[in-house]
C-alpha cells in the first residue's frame, strides 16, 4: 500500500534561515486525489518538492509506502508548470528518456509503442511524437508532460500548477483528461496536485488540505467523498459545495488578513 504519512515537516533551505513551512502534517492513504491550496509563497511547491525528493527536510518525517523519501525516485512522477521538456528531443523521445529509466530492461520499440499509446490517451496524434517542443502549443506540451507521467505508471503523481500556463478552455480540457486518466486506473495513483485555484481543488480533489501564508502550515482541510464531488454542471448550483467554496475562500483570506496585520503592528 502506496499510504504516504508526512509527519511535524518543517524546512528552511539553511539553517537559521526562515522557515519556508511549519510542523505540516498529513496522513494520505493509497488512490486519493489531494489537492494542496493556497495564496502564492505559502510553500505548496516546496512541499511538492519534498515529497518529490528533490529537497532535503530541516526536522520531521515523510514516509512513502512506509518507506521515508530520501531522494528522487521513479515511484514519483513529477509534472510541472513548465512542462519539463528537453527542447532538443522530439515530444517521442522525451518520453522514450523516461520510460528507459523507469523500464531498463524492455527494448525500444516495446517503450515506442508505450509512448504512442500514452499520447493518444491524452489526446494527440502519432505525429507529435516526431514534433519538437517548439513545434507544440502550450497544452500539447502539457498533454505530452502528462503522458510522460502517466506513461513510467508511478504509484504517486506530483503536479506542480500544472495548468497554471494555461488559457480557460485548455486548462478545461486538461482538467477533465487528468480526471479521466485518475479515475479509469485500478490501482489508482495517488495524486498530489498544487494550485492557487479553489474551484479547480473543488473539482478534482477527493481531499483538500489548505496552507497558510509562510511559514505554511495546514490551516484548515476537508474531504469530498465520491459521490458528493462537483461536475462542472453542479460546481455552482450545489448549496454545499458552495458553502464548502465560500469555506475555503474564507479560510485563505482570513489566514492572508491576519498576516497583513500582524505585519501592521510590528
């Protein structure tokens, strides 16, 4: 079982320095969808980071498959904001890198068809993956970062606003893709999805865990079982999804209002 337990994390990138998050805590078991809310410079991306990895904790434990994070690993993919593309390798071969990593034992053209298959999951044409980066819009390269993702099958799925980049219509589209990608796997990958965006957490989320402004700490979290989670049709005409949007909105701009004055009066 993929449960991961965060546990008292805090961090400073160097002793004595401020600390970017305090005393978070979490408990996420296998196949949940969470969502990590908050106002910019509230260390969403650092605590990304950390379950990724890709920086090292100042006190406290998490633990992945009961096994503590110590570094990067293929059991976590990662998709960020801005797609993490090489722009010398073909949308193909950006793929193909990953999955010889993840399947080093498989030959090139068992991972080729993997590659294909994976962009036509997510929606685009056999083309592309002859296609630099350069030759992609902005939601094709993150269609293709996601296929990547989805593509090595880690247990656990990091994505950093990964749609952030994007216009209202994309962003749509690649919302519903990576709910549909979710929901169809058995088992399903437990994601964890950063956002600023409470509508969007809403809409994807099985759970909402909301950081306060820095040094980040949980400030309030909720969960959305499966048959009470919004569609786009009822995310606005549901009486309690919409005093759970106006909770959490609150819970954000009270936390914001209370740092600004206690700023005031120093």
């Amino acid at each position: 079982m993929y449960q991961t337990s965060i546990k008292n994390v805090s961090f400073a990138y160097a002793p004595g320095d401020r600390l970017i998050l305090k005393d978070i805590n979490m408990e996420v078991a296998e196949g949940e969808f969470v969502s990590i809310l908050g106002q910019s410079g509230c260390g969403k991306s650092t605590l990304l980071r950390l379950l990724a990895g890709l920086e090292t904790l100042t006190s406290g434990e998490i633990q992945i498959g009961g096994k503590p994070v110590s570094g990067a690993s293929l059991d976590r993919g990662i998709v960020f904001q801005d797609y993490g593309l090489f722009p010398w390798m073909t949308a193909g071969e950006n793929i193909l890198l990953a999955l010889r990593q993840r399947f080093p034992k498989r030959d090139k053209k068992e991972l080729r068809g993997i590659a294909l298959r994976m962009l036509d999951a997510v929606g685009l044409e056999p083309s592309v993956y002859q296609k630099l980066p350069k030759e992609l819009s902005g939601g094709m390269k993150q269609r293709c970062a996601i296929a990547r993702a989805f593509g090595i099958d880690p247990p656990v799925l990091l994505m950093d606003e990964p749609f952030g980049a994007l216009d209202a219509v994309t962003r749509a589209k690649l919302q519903d893709l990576v709910l549909e990608l979710w929901s169809r796997q058995e088992p399903k990958k437990t994601v964890f999805f950063v956002t600023h965006d409470v509508d969007e957490a809403l809409l994807l989320s099985s759970r909402i865990f909301v950081l306060g402004q820095s040094p980040g700490s949980v400030i309030f979290q909720c969960s959305l079982p499966a048959d009470r989670r919004p569609t786009r049709d009822t995310q606005f005409e549901d009486p309690e999804l919409l005093q759970l949007r106006n909770t959490l909105i609150r819970s954000i701009n009270q936390d914001v209002a209370a740092r600004i004055a206690g700023r005031s009066e120093q």
